[in-house]
C-alpha cells in the first residue's frame, strides 16, 4: 500500500520536471540547429558575394592593365609620328626654297598643260585614246595642284626666312592672296 501521508502528485512531480526540460532542451537544440543552417547560409552567400567581387575586381584590374598598355603603345605611335611629321617640315623648309614667280610659271605651265589635255579627251575617238587623254588629264591637273601646294609651302618656309615673325607672316599672307587667285580652279575644282 501506498503511505497516506504521500501525494499521489508529488512522487510523479519530478518526473515531470524532467520531461518538460528535456523538451526544452530539445526545442532549444533545434533552435539552435536551425540558427546555425541560417549562419551557414549567410556565409556561404557571403562567401559566393566575395567571390563574385573578386572576380569582377581581377576582371577590371585585367582591362585597367590592357587600358594602360594600349595607352603606352599610342603614345609610342604618337611620338614617332610626331617625329616622323617633324622630319617631313624639315623637308619641306628646305625645299620650299622656289621663288613667288617660279611658282606662278609652273601653274601656268600646269593650267596650260591642264587645258590641252582637256581638249584631247574631248577629241580622242576610240576608248584607249580618250583613256590616255584622261590619264594625261589628270597628271596635269596633279602637277597643277603640286605646284600650287609648292607655292604655299615656299609662303610657309618665308615666314622663318624672315626678318621677323611678323614681318614673315604679312610677306606670307601677300602670297596667299596671289597663289588664292592663280590656285582657287585649280584647287576648287575636283
């Protein structure tokens, strides 16, 4: 038998302790299952975030690197032009050296030249004369506009043959205007 003075509740009373804190237990087990997937999920997105920066980062450091070598070659390709364009001025001073009436003589000489041949392509017959006489034409017509472009240039190279810079540059626009009226057929005829 039982002992009167006893509670029935009382003897199951500890046992029930026990079965509410292991449920707790248990819930805060999950609890604390189910926050660290959580952290493991952020920093694995974090991780693949970081990756993906990176990568964008080496990709844009490899342009930036193209960037500066192509850079580097143009400014290469620039300088020796710029050479290069230095060297042909040079050229040019030195055999800009044809006087205002040797010039004017050549373009009359190359008009001259330039109106003949005009009048044989008009007069050529077969297909093979008319294309020699436009052949001939157009040589003219280019020692035409050569001789006036020497006679630009030879106005240019005045300028630093000069007494002054000033003084070069009124000598140079007078032959402007004379090789601009002698020059505009020539040169505005295409």
């Amino acid at each position: 038998m039982t002992d009167p003075h006893v509670e029935p509740d009382a003897t199951r009373h500890p046992a029930r302790k026990w079965v509410v804190a292991t449920i707790v237990f248990l819930l805060a087990a999950i609890g604390l299952g189910i926050w660290a997937f959580t952290l493991q999920a952020d920093n694995d997105d974090k991780d693949a975030k970081i990756a993906a920066q990176q990568k964008q980062l080496a990709d844009q450091q490899d342009v930036a690197g193209r960037i500066r070598e192509a850079a580097g070659g143009l400014s290469g390709d620039v300088q020796q032009s710029l050479d290069e364009l230095g060297q042909q001025i040079d050229q040019i001073e030195g055999t800009a050296d044809a006087t205002q009436e040797q010039t004017q003589e050549a373009i009359d000489q190359a008009e001259q030249a330039a109106a003949e041949a005009s009048d044989h392509v008009d007069a050529a017959q077969g297909e093979a004369e008319k294309a020699q006489a436009q052949a001939d034409e157009a040589e003219a017509r280019a020692q035409s506009i050569g001789a006036c472009a020497r006679g630009y240039l030879s106005a240019v190279a005045g300028v630093f043959d000069a007494e002054s810079l000033s003084a070069g540059i009124d000598e140079a626009k007078t032959e402007f205007e004379t090789l601009s009226g002698s020059c505009a057929d020539t040169l505005g005829s295409g």
